[in-house]
C-alpha cells in the first residue's frame, strides 16, 4: 500500500512543534487570565492587576494570530507536497495503471488535494490549540469548583464516545460523496474533451440532462454529510445549556465566583465546539487520504526483483516467449542495436498493445521483454523515459510554441545531431505559437514535431505507432536513423517494401501470435498507416 506523504514530515514538523508550543502558551495565558480575573473582582485589586490582565489578553490574541499564520503556512506546504506526490506517482503511471478519466485525475489533484489542507490547517492546528486549552479549563475547574468539575469530564467523555460512535457512518458517507464528486468531474472533463462529437451527434441537451442528474446525486451526498457534521458540530452547545441548567439548579446558590465559573464553562464549551469541528475536518481527511493512497497504489507499479538502468545507446530488443494474451502463442524476436523492426497485422491483433508493452506503458500476459540487455520489469522508471520513446495517438504537444515543445525535455546541451534533426524535419520558423494540444497545426506538421521532440531526447529505442507518416516523412526518419544509430520498432498497416527493414512482425488477430519475416529486396517504397 502505498503511503501519502507524512503531515510532521521534513520542515512540517518545525511548524508542528512551533504550533505546540503556541498551544501550551495560548492555555498558560488562557488559565493566567482566569486567575487574573478572579484577583480582580476582590474589593482590593490594583492597577498592576489590570495591566497584566490586558497584557495577558494582547499577548494571547497575538499568539491566536501567529497561530492562524502558522497553520495556514502548514496546510499549503503540506498540500503542495501531496499534489507533487499524486502527480509524480498519476502521471508517471504506465496507460494500464494511470487513472480512467480526466476528471477524476483532477479532483484527486484538486479537491482531495484541497481536503488534506484543510486538516493541516484548520483541523490538526485546532486539535492541538484547543485540545490543551480543554485541558488546562478541567485542571481549573478540578482545583476550584470539583463537583462541578467532575461533572463535565462525564459530559466530555458522553460527547467523545458519541463522536466514536458516529464516525464509521460519517467516513462512509465521505467516501460516498468522493465517489459522487469524482463521477460529476470525470463526465465534465469528457464533454468539454469531446464537445465537438457531443454537438455533432446532437447531444448537447441529453448531455446537459446527464451533468443535471450527476448534479442531484452529488448535491445529496452532500447534504447527508452536512446533516452529520453540524449535528456534530452543535452538540456542545446542546450540552452546555443542559449544564448551565444542572449548575443552576444543583450548585450555582452554593458556589462561589459565579460569574468566573460562567466564564470558564463558555470557554471550555467553545474549545469543545471548535475540537468537533476539528473532528469533522479528521473525517474528511481520513476519506480524502484514503482515496489518494488506493489510486497511487494502482497507479504505482510492482517493484522488481532488481532495480537497473540502462546505457544511452542504441538498444537490443528482445522478446522470450511473449504471449499478449492468454490463449496466445508465446513468441520470440530479436533485434540488434540501430536495427528497424516492422510491426505489421490485422486490425485488433495487437500492434499498439506490444508497441505499449516495449517501453512498459502495458503489460504482457506472460513472457519476457529484455532492453540492451537488461530485463524490462527490472528497470527504473525514470531510465525508461529517458531512453525510450514511443509516439502514438496519445502523445500530445503542449501550449506554447514549436521551439518550446522541441525542448520539453531535450537535452540540454544542443550538438550537431541537434541541428541535423531539426534542418531535417523543421524546415520552417519554429517560434510559431502551438494551441492547447497542438489543435491548430496540421497533422503533418504535429507528426514532425512530435517525432523531433522525441530524437532531440537521443532514445535508444524509438517507438512509433501512430497515424500520418507519410513516405516523405519515412524516408527522412531513416535517414536520421542511419546517422544517429538508434533502434527502430514501428507500427505499419503493411509493408511494401522488406527490404527497408532488418525484421519484419506479422500479428494475427485470431490468436495475436507473432511471425518474424525475412526482409526481401522489392521496390522502394513503405506503406505507414493511414491517416
């Protein structure tokens, strides 16, 4: 199971102490201005008295201000680091293991992200703040006003144990208001994705009916969980009029300083009310928290015997008895560094699904997948990603310009081989602008710049499997082979010409077995897939 990061992790747990040890001041001045108090209403009291009473008073309400600062500081460092965990871990996920939908990626990111902080700010400040003020208010009612005192550690331990009793019924109706917000976000981010096929289709009103029903249904989770955290939420001062009721009819005509004992209950019944606020906001958290650990342990993939990586040089596949599906035979394919491999066959027999499962985007049925020697489900991510490119329908270009997008994560030193791939297949003003996913350039040009962007990475391997390369663009793709050296798997619809190629992968749908084809000398021209 994988962990969120630690609240009183790295300098999250200096603000802790820090916010601690405001609580035990913010109770010592709390206390020390009852005492003061109670020195003022005798006949004799001074000024003195009345200057550290008013000092006590400042210097508690500076210290409430420097703890709101404080938890706020602790909450957004706190909420930073689990967005960059969730994002490092979502994001690095292979296509198999990465979240389903858009939507709920970003509410996981945004909303949970967002009730994390509120518990670092607004829930384990709260705890530690008031929790120590609840217990200096018992120490003073126990040392002056003992029945009275023993009679609210009953109560508080009532309102605890129905604050247990409760909080199953609340982390589920949590739980089910997540699940609730995340359906509404993951059709959001599908329709504003497909707009376009949602108004083609005529759909836009069934659509808009379908956002009004996801609606409704968020909308009462909603209110189930609110109908739980304000009955929490209101039972100390239910209870503090039922013990001002019992004081006064029991006590208050025996009990002496009468209106410091008001004082002192109001205060302790306001800390109780903002510690079951607090215990709201644990509820949600613990929720939030739960949620976010299940999708990064989905996410995460399962850790290798060996942790290895690999050399920046053109790579040596090869394929030990690969089966892509269960009642698939096994196969075997080799291919030497700076060698091209085709991989060709019928619609379903699974040539984008072992294009996937070169650069570990996918997982095999069974088999083994070794790069440059070395064993794929052996080798760090993050070596993968460097020396491994793959190029299909979901590879996307960011806003921005061309320029930007050649050097989202290229090298950083420019070279010759720089300069060769970019005179190659740009030869045009590469500060053009780039839309959101590249949505205004043609399909020819984002297939330039995708296949630039990935060679400026200098892959050992380079996986191609999408639509729109022409014979042009081919060409100019094993040119740039030839000089840089790297390994080359492409997806093809059919292959005209063996010769080009070193190894040829015919898959057949029924089985999604594999042949190796001898390459033949024939004419000179490749037919990539179609747009």
């Amino acid at each position: 199971m994988k962990k969120l990061v630690a609240l009183g992790a790295d300098d999250r747990l200096r603000q802790l102490q820090l916010l601690i040890g405001l609580g035990v001041v913010i109770t010592l001045l709390n206390v020390a201005a009852v005492l003061l108090l109670q020195q003022l209403f005798q006949p004799n009291s001074t000024n003195h008295l009345i200057a550290l009473f008013i000092g006590s008073a400042l210097a508690s309400a500076a210290c409430l201000f420097w703890e709101g600062i404080l938890a706020e500081r602790l909450g957004l460092d706190y909420v930073k680091a689990v967005r960059q965990q969730l994002y490092l871990t979502l994001m690095s996920a292979p296509l198999d293991r990465s979240p389903r939908r858009l939507g709920v990626a970003m509410t996981r990111l945004i909303t949970d992200a967002n009730n994390i902080k509120n518990w670092a700010s607004l829930g384990a400040p709260v705890m530690i703040t008031h929790g120590l003020s609840l217990i200096g208010y018992n120490l003073l009612l126990l040392a002056y006003w003992p029945p009275i005192g023993q009679l609210l550690l009953a109560i508080q331990a009532v309102l605890f144990a129905f604050a247990l009793t409760v909080t199953p019924t609340m982390l589920n109706n949590a739980l089910v208001l997540r699940r609730d917000r995340g359906r509404l976000s993951g059709h959001i981010g599908e329709m504003i994705i497909a707009n376009l096929s949602v108004q083609q289709a005529g759909q836009v009103k069934r659509e808009t009916r379908r956002l009004g029903r996801h609606s409704d249904k968020l909308a009462t989770s909603a209110l189930v969980q609110a109908r739980w955290t304000t009955f929490l939420t209101l039972n100390p001062a239910v209870l503090q009029q039922l013990t001002l009721l019992g004081i006064a009819l029991l006590w208050l005509s025996s009990t002496e300083n009468q209106a410091l004992l008001m004082l002192v209950l109001g205060l302790m019944f306001a800390s109780l009310t903002r510690l079951m606020q607090a215990w709201g906001h644990g509820i949600t958290f613990y929720a939030a928290k739960q949620r976010l650990e299940n999708a990064m342990t989905s996410a995460a993939l399962p850790e290798g015997e060996k942790r290895t990586t690999l050399k920046a040089e053109p790579l040596a596949v090869k394929l030990r008895k690969l089966r892509l599906c269960d009642n698939g035979e096994g196969y075997s394919f080799s291919l030497e560094p700076g060698q091209r491999a085709a991989i060709t066959g019928e619609i379903g027999s699974g040539k984008s699904r072992l294009a996937r499962i070169l650069c570990r985007q996918d997982v095999a049925h069974s088999g083994r997948v070794v790069l440059g020697g070395r064993r794929l489900e052996w080798l760090r991510p993050d070596s993968i990603s460097r020396n491994v490119q793959l190029i299909n329908d979901q590879s996307q270009l960011l806003r921005g310009s061309i320029a930007s997008n050649l050097t989202f994560g290229a090298k950083k030193n420019e070279t010759d081989d720089h300069a060769l791939i970019c005179r190659i297949l740009l030869p045009l003003d590469i500060t053009a602008p780039v839309s959101e996913l590249g949505s205004n350039l043609p399909s020819g040009l984002k297939n330039r710049v995708l296949l630039a962007r990935a060679l400026l990475r200098e892959p050992g391997l380079l996986i191609i499997d999408r639509a729109g390369f022409d014979e042009q663009l081919i060409h100019q793709l094993f040119t740039l082979q030839q000089t840089l050296g790297f390994t080359l798997c492409m997806v093809c619809d059919t292959v005209e010409n063996s010769a080009q190629w070193d190894a040829i992968w015919a898959l057949r749908a029924a089985d999604n077995t594999v042949a190796s084809t001898p390459p033949n000398a024939t004419t000179q021209k490749v037919a990539a897939r179609p747009m």
